[in-house]
C-alpha cells in the first residue's frame, strides 16, 4: 500500500493531494490543488542519537505552507519547532542529528523522502541551490547569529553572489538598497560596519535583509523577536508585517508566543514533544481550540480584556524528551487525562478541513473546556 | 594604537629590569666565577687584584649592576671571561642559526599542526580524529631529548638519511650559495622536526578545540542557511574565527621555541645560542649567560605584545588605545 | 525498539548521577572516559613499581660488576646493564623514584604558596593584589628553560637546589588561576550573605573559598606533575639537573650522548625514555579528563 502510494507520488505531479493522502497521517488537505501548496511536510522525524539516549526532537510531524501563507510554529521551548523547521533545509547537525523518516515536498521538488523502503536526500548540491535563495531564514539570536569578524556588506552580499550571479559591487550596492529597505538608518556607513557595533534590534534587520536578499519563496522566522527589547519586538514585527505584503513570500513563523501569532499569521500548527497536536486557521484556533494543550496556551495568554487577576498556568513541565510518557505526551499535565491517554497515542481528528486535532477526548463535537476528571 | 603599543612597550621595561635584577642577584650569589679558572693559589694577592680587575670585579655588586645595564643599552654586552672577546662577537654568528631552527620549526608546526586541528575538528570521533588526537598526545608527552634520540638513531645511524651532527660539513664546499643552504637546511630537518613536535601537538589541540566551539556556534548555521558550500563555510567563516585564539598563541610560542632550541641545539651539535649558553654556564662566563637570558627574557615580553598586536589584528572587536 | 530501551537505561543512570555528590559526579564522569581510566590505572602501577620494586629486588642501584658491564636484557638483569655493571631494571625504577619524587615534592610546594598568595591577592585586592601580580607577571616572562640551566649551573646540580628553581618559577600560574577564581567566586551572593552575616575572612576563605578552587587547584597539578617531570628530565639529560651516580629517567639517558651507545645499546637509553613519555602521558590524559569532569562546559 505504502508502496503503491509512493509510487503515485514519484509518477505523478498535478494530481489533487488530497487523494495521496495517507490515511494515518491525517493531513486535511482535500480539495487543495498541488500548486498551491508551496511546502508540504508529511511524517517527519528528526531525531538526536546523545549519549544520555535518544531525543525525539521531531516525531511525526505533518504540517503544510501555501503559496503567500503565514503559518505560525507554535509551542513551548523543546518541542521541536526549531529542528522541524530546520530539517526542511537539512541544516540540523548530523550527527548528532539523523533524519529518520518522513516526506517534505517543496515547489514541486522532493526534498527529502525517508520510509522502509528508501532513504532519498535531494543531493547537497542542489539542496545549497535552494538555501539561502528559494528558502531563508531568520535566527533566534540577532547577537551571535551574524559573523562576526566579517562586514555587514560581506554577510549580505554572500548570498546574492552565490545564488544570483552579483558581483561583488552590485551586491555591495544591493545591499546597500536592502538595509535601506528594513530601515535601517546610515545603510551606507552601517554596511561597512561589523555586527558588534550594531544593537540587538539592528543585527536583527540586518538578518532580514540578508534573508530577503534573494527573494525567497519561503520565509522561515525562527523566534525573531525573543531577545529583543520589547519596544524593538514590536518596531520588527511591524517591519515584517509590513514586508510580507511587499515579498510576496510564503513565511514560517516560529514563536512560542500567541500574541505574536495573532498578528503575523493565517494559520497555526501547535507543537508538543515533537508532535502536531493541533493545528488551525487563526481565527479558529483562538475561538474553539480543541486540544487541552491549545486551550491551555490561549488561556495562559495575558489579555487585557478579562477581569481576572490570576495567569492560567499548565501545571507540569515540558517533558524529557529522551524518556518521554507513553501514549499521548501530553497526559502528565492535562486536565482531562483518561486512562487510554497513557496507554495510545490518540488518532488525528478532521474537524473541518483546514482543523485538526489530535486528542482521545474528541468525540465530533468539539472538547468541551469544561470537561471533569472520567478515569 | 600606536599610543597603545607604545604603553605596552613602557610597560616591558620594569618587568625585564625585574628579571635583569634577579638574575644579577643570582649571579652575585654564586660561589665563585669564571676568574676563578684563572687563578691559581700560588698567585700572589696583586696578581688576584689585577684578575679581578681585568673582569671588572673590583666594583661593588650595585655599581656594577648599572655599569651593565648603561652598557648593555648602549650594545655593549661586556667581554666574555672565558674568550677574552666581546660579548656581541660571540653571539652575533649564533643568533642567526637558532632564530633559522626556531623559524623552520614554528613553519613546520603551524603547517602541520593547524591543518590537522581542522581535520580533527570537521571529523569528530571519527578514525582521523581518534588518531589525530593520539599523536597530538604522544606530541605533548614526548621527551624532546628522547625523541631527537630516537630520530638520530633510525634516520641517521640506521638508514643514514640525515647528519648525526651539526650544520655543516667541514670538508663539504659548496659550489654555490642555494647549494649551501640545501646542505644546512639538511641538517636541519630532524633539529626543526624535534623542535616543532610540541608546537604541533599544542596548535593541533588547540585547533581542533577552537574550531569545534565555533563550528557549533550560531553564526556558521546562518552560513549553512545562505546556501554556502561546506568548504566556504568551514574554511573562510569558522577558520576566520577559529583561527583567533591560534594567531594569539603564536606569541606566546617565541619562549617555547627558545627554551626548546636550548635542549635541541644539545643533541643535534648545533652551534647556535643555547649550546652556546649551555657552555657558558658550565665555565660559569656570566657576561655570555647575562646577556642571553636577558635576550631571552626580552623575546618573551614581545612575544607576548606580538600576541595582544595580532589578537587585535585578527578580532574587529578587539580595539587598544 | 532496542534503541528505546537504550535510552531508557541510559536516562536512568543519568538520574543517578544527578543523586551523587559534587565530587561523586566528578568521578562519575571521569570514568565513563576509558583512555583516562586506563591511564589512571596504568599512573598507579608506575607509582608502585617505583616505590616496591626498589625494596624487593636483590640487586642495589650502586652495586658495580665490571665483568658484567653492558650485558643486553637476560634473566637476571631484565633491563640489562650500564657501562659500569649495574642491573638497568632496579636504577629503572629508582629512577623513577626520583623524577617522579621530585615532580611531587615540586608541584605540592607550588600549590601551597600559589594557593595562598592567590588567595591573598584575589580576596585582600587593592595594593597587594598588584604586587602579588606584578610578581607573577615578571616570572612567567623568565626564559623557563634557560633560566634553570643558569641557577642549576651556577649552584651546582643538587636536588634541593632543582627543586627550589622550579617551584620558583612555576608558582605564579597557580596563583593566577586561584586568584581569577576567587575573583570570579566573590562576585556571587553567597560571598555576599556571608559577609552580611559576619563571617570573618580566614573562616570564609578556608569553609567557602577554597573548596570551590580545589577542583581547579587538582587539575593545574596532575598536568603540572607532567611538566614538571619533562622539565627536570631534560635538565637532568643535559648534565643541569639531578647528577650521577643518583639515577633519574633523565640522566639515564645522558650516555646516548655516546655513539656507541645510542646505535648498539638501546637498552640503556630506551627504557628511562619510556618511562618518561608514559607517565608524562598518564599525567596530561588523566589531568585532561579531570577537567573535563569538573567542568563538563568545557567539553562539547
């Protein structure tokens, strides 16, 4: 069966996704026409072979980008959104790291298809073809993540030389253009500078600009804003959104803050320990989240709005994911936990066609957030 | 910058008297100098005053600690006891055969040592790196004596390859002067063998431990991220980092060089600065021992100013003024 | 699935480990690395050798016997013999009696006064800091080597006269380590609370100090018993360190100066050599992997 299907996936190309579909995955993608699906990403595991034992940073993970979408990656730390966004582009350290399973399709071309049968990498070659220059990203860290014995014009143009054929002066004056385009003031001192004579904030646009240097199709923001100042947040977050209409670009918008959701993005894909627990268009997912985990993040978020004078806390912490519980990982800290939940990890539901969740206690009708203790 | 070197030059002079003092102190203390090979019991007391007056002993010990620094910033580094010839004279022919071994073993070590710290480090745990970092400790553990032993008694005795001894052959003339430095330079290769094997072991180390950290760091997965082929990003973004805290070794290195040339120069016959010391110090010459160890002492201070100036050369972050 | 249960009985001795105490830990760590285990065994068996075997075998190091000079290894001399008759494998670990005697006798006195001027400088500061300092500055720019030869030559070669030369010199690296660590240790509240509290600062030196730069103190002397074991070998090998008739591994060396000696008698000069490199060796693997356990930051 599995073979038949991957067969239909290599022969195969402008046929509806939704009838590929494998049934256990549970992706809800009917009716969406392959072209406008820009990154799909099905059964991805990454994993970390340590000393101290196996990590499962990314355990089956199915999530999916459309032509000029902006997904949120959403989760708290450790639960594998870095590491799947980053097995896209294969930048994981291997090893530790291995990629241990799974099918990502990106713009029609097989990145990555790893099942019993096979083990299938697009070959680095092309693969660098496409980093940088059809997908790029921005980093966490604004402060270490830029070279720092070299230019800011170096840094820059590096990608533009390699991918678009620049000499170095066109890529110099592009450069130039591109600081100008995320605001940053003086672009022509400022890209002769190097990164530690830059604030956080600044290093963080320099960082987009070099991300947008080749005008990339996808976007993969991981945390950009985390450590900056709260002002600064909020000055980049505004710049992205400002980009994203001009770019044109699909974005992966990694953040463990619903808040910053809310703004940037159309749909949302929440994580735990290395699964898709949920995953939602916006205005959906913070009306009737279904997923204990989902109902806990949005009532954890601080809103002006309601009288209460307490935070929702989700008790417990994010599991070891070297010993992680059986059955849903999950159960240690929901609410709701039945018996089975300890035992099977819970099948994927079809709420509608862009809503899933993956929950034992789903029953066609929605999780109630007010459901008691049944086992 | 210039200021900076320049306070940093100021900075030698109290520290290298310090040095100049305690080894003046030493020699003070001594039991005896070279004007004792000189006497005989039988001399009459005339005959000692003359002696001593010949080597300038007659001085109190603090008067003639300054008439031996006034001459020495003038260039004069006194008259050898043992030659009768100035100290300078001596020296002078030394200085280039040993700063030509120290030249050829650093060369040699930093050729081999830091390529290998790379490999090591671009390969974790694999079988190059397993023996790699073996060598690197058998490097650091050998004797330098004994492996000079060990490379006299199979490559010049056994196979016959290189010169038991020395940096010339007396009896070879050669036709021409490249000629002649292909004889020297073959004498010197086991020399700047055993000379370089610790400062291989060592930047092969420290190598493998500075680029492993940077490998890691987050600024080279931004450089995988652009699309940069390995090779850029390995051997222009982390070994532009990585190589930082090497280059500022390589002045801290020009003492270790020198002590070791000392032991290598024994072994292998070479008539450089340290046998020549090593000569002094048994015939008790204290104007030849004076001035190398103040030589010495000297290197090791700009070695370590050549480090701060190279670490500032090679880090846009580091700034002096 | 065999993987999983790896992982789960890996996790658990992890869990132990986290149970153990500081220096539990430490030796928790250091033996899972197998190189610095068998070195640490292979130190020990060295350590003993050196010690017993001197005491049980029927030959004395001094006991000459012309008619048996240079005999190559046989059953009753293991090593062999020297120009002079005497049996290579007692003066083989007599030897190592006393390059190893002496590395020990060394390291312990540059550890106690580094401890202490480290200690004074880092927590008093101020004038004396700068002082202690500024000496330290002046003997790490010694010409190491050459500067042993000089007093060595000078004074003649006697043990006490080697010894007093390295600890002389190797005292200040010590005592900056120390000094930057109690530095570093001052800044942390805990100083604070006990200052607040009115500990008085022999007491908060000796009770909160110094167990924290004992670690660092232990490392600085396993890869220091290494250096200083070179340095007093090669000394000893140029005829500047421990002279004849006492043996050490460096001047049993010393007759590979000798043509003869160095292409026919290997079994003179080989074994002190060895001697040599393996515990130079044992010293800096088994130093490397303390530190690593100490500091397991340092490592990956």
């Amino acid at each position: 069966m599995n073979e038949n299907l991957n067969n239909d996936l290599n022969n195969v190309d402008d046929v509806d996704i939704g009838a590929m579909m494998v049934p256990e995955s549970g992706m809800p993608a009917v009716g969406q026409k392959k072209e406008d699906i820009l990154l799909d990403v099905k059964g991805l595991k990454t994993f970390f072979h340590t000393d101290n034992g196996t990590v499962r940073a990314v355990n089956d993970v199915d999530f999916y980008v459309r032509k000029g979408e902006t997904l949120g990656l959403v989760g708290e730390s450790g639960c594998g959104k870095s590491i799947s966004s980053m097995s896209i582009t294969r930048i994981v350290e291997t090893p530790p790291g291995k990629y241990e399973g799974g099918e990502i399709t990106f713009d029609g071309k097989t990145l990555l298809r790893i099942n019993e049968n096979e083990r299938y990498l697009l070959p680095e070659k092309d693969m660098r073809s496409i980093r940088g220059n059809d997908i790029s990203f921005i980093f966490q860290e604004p402060m270490t993540s830029l070279n720092p014995v070299f230019k800011i014009s170096k840094q820059i143009s590096e990608p533009m030389m390699l991918h678009r054929g620049m000499t170095k002066k066109e890529a110099h004056e592009e450069s130039i253009r591109l600081l100008d385009l995320v605001r940053i003031p003086n672009p022509e001192r400022i890209v002769d500078e190097y990164p530690f004579s830059l604030s956080g904030g600044m290093r963080q646009r320099v960082m987009i600009a070099m991300a947008l240097a080749c005008e990339p199709k996808l976007l993969i923001a991981d945390e950009p804003t985390t450590a900056l100042d709260v002002t600064v947040q909020a000055q980049v977050l505004e710049l992205m959104n400002d980009l994203k209409s001009r770019i044109n670009a699909s974005i992966i918008f990694i953040t463990h803050d619903l808040g910053v959701i809310a703004e940037m993005c159309d749909r949302v894909v929440v994580m735990y320990a290395g699964k898709v627990v949920e995953s939602s268009p916006i205005e959906e997912l913070f009306e009737s989240p279904q997923h204990p985990y989902t109902q806990g993040l949005i009532a954890s978020k601080p809103d002006m709005a309601t009288t209460e004078k307490r935070l929702h806390v989700i008790p417990g912490n994010v599991p070891d994911l070297t010993e992680l519980p059986g059955g849903c990982p999950f159960h240690p800290r929901c609410y709701k936990v039945t018996e089975r939940c300890k035992q099977e990890y819970p099948p994927t539901h079809k709420i509608t066609d862009e809503h899933i969740v993956s929950c034992w206690e789903y029953n066609g009708s929605g999780i109630s957030s007010e459901g008691g203790e049944e086992a | 910058m210039r200021t900076y070197i320049i306070r940093r030059l100021l900075q030698i002079i109290p520290v290298f008297l310090g040095i100049t003092v305690i080894l003046f102190l030493i020699i003070e203390l001594s039991p005896g100098d070279a004007s004792t090979n000189f006497i005989d019991p039988r001399m009459r007391p005339e005959q000692r005053a003359e002696i001593a007056r010949r080597f300038g002993l007659e001085e109190p010990a603090f008067n003639r600690y300054f008439i031996w620094l006034g001459n020495t910033l003038r260039g004069d580094l006194g008259m050898s006891m043992r030659y009768q010839r100035p100290v300078t004279e001596i020296l002078a022919p030394m200085i280039p055969t040993t700063l030509t071994l120290a030249l050829l073993a650093f060369l040699f070590s930093v050729i081999i040592g830091i390529p290998a710290g790379i490999i090591s480090a671009t390969r974790q745990y694999s079988l190059a790196d397993n023996s790699l970092t073996v060598f690197s400790l058998i490097g650091i553990s050998l004797p330098s004596f004994f492996f000079g032993l060990i490379l006299l008694r199979i490559f010049a005795i056994q196979m016959q390859w290189f010169p038991l001894f020395g940096i010339r052959n007396p009896l070879y003339a050669p036709p021409n002067a490249l000629a002649g430095a292909m004889h020297m330079l073959h004498h010197l290769v086991l020399p700047m063998i055993v000379l370089g094997m610790g400062g291989t072991a060592t930047f092969m180390r420290y190598t493998r431990s500075s680029m492993l950290e940077v490998i890691r760091s987050d600024y080279i997965r931004t450089a995988r991220a652009k699309g940069l082929s390995e090779k850029v990003v390995i051997y222009r973004h982390a070994l532009r980092n990585g190589l930082i805290p090497i280059i500022t070794l390589f002045g801290f290195w020009i003492p270790s060089l020198m002590g070791g040339a000392v032991i290598t120069e024994s072994i292998f016959g070479i008539p450089g600065l340290g046998r020549t010391a090593i000569d002094a110090v048994n015939f008790r010459d204290f104007p030849i021992i004076m001035a190398v160890n103040s030589m010495l002492a000297f290197l090791t201070l700009l070695g370590a100013l050549i480090s701060d100036l190279l670490y500032a050369a090679a880090d846009p972050r580091i700034k002096y003024d | 699935m065999s993987n999983a249960e790896n992982a789960v009985v890996k996790v658990k001795k992890v869990k132990k480990e986290s149970e153990l105490s500081y220096w539990g830990s430490v030796f928790f760590r250091f033996r899972k690395k197998k190189m610095s285990m068998f070195c640490l065994i292979l130190m020990t068996l060295i350590v003993l050798g050196c010690i017993f075997v001197p005491i049980i075998s029927p030959h004395t190091i001094t006991s000459t016997n012309v008619a048996n000079m240079n005999q190559p290894p046989s059953m009753t001399h293991i090593l062999g013999t020297d120009e002079l008759g005497r049996d290579l494998f007692i003066r083989f670990f007599h030897g190592g009696r006393i390059s190893l005697g002496i590395a020990l006798v060394v390291v312990v006195i540059e550890c106690v006064i580094g401890v202490i001027l480290g200690c004074i400088a880092g927590f008093y500061g101020k004038l004396i800091d700068t002082i202690i300092m500024r000496i330290c500055e002046i003997l790490m720019s010694f010409p190491f080597i050459m500067f042993c030869i000089t007093v060595v030559g000078i004074f003649g070669n006697s043990i006490p006269i080697l010894i007093f030369v390295l600890v002389f010199l190797g005292w200040a690296g010590i005592a900056r380590i120390v000094r930057g660590q109690i530095l570093s240790l001052r800044e942390l509240e805990y100083m604070e609370a006990c200052e607040a509290l009115g500990i008085s600062d022999i007491k908060r030196i000796f009770k909160h100090l110094l167990p924290n730069v004992l670690a660092y103190v232990i490392v600085f002397a396993t890869l220091g018993m290494a250096s200083v074991i070179l340095v007093e070998t090669a000394l000893s090998f140029l005829g500047l360190g421990v002279a004849p008739p006492t043996p050490t591994w460096g001047n049993m060396i010393q007759p590979a100066n000798q043509f003869i000696v160095l292409s026919t008698r290997w079994w003179i000069w080989v074994p002190p050599g060895v001697g040599i490199f393996l515990s130079v060796m044992c010293f800096n693997i088994v130093g490397d992997g303390l530190r690593d356990a100490i500091d397991p930051k340092m490592k990956r």
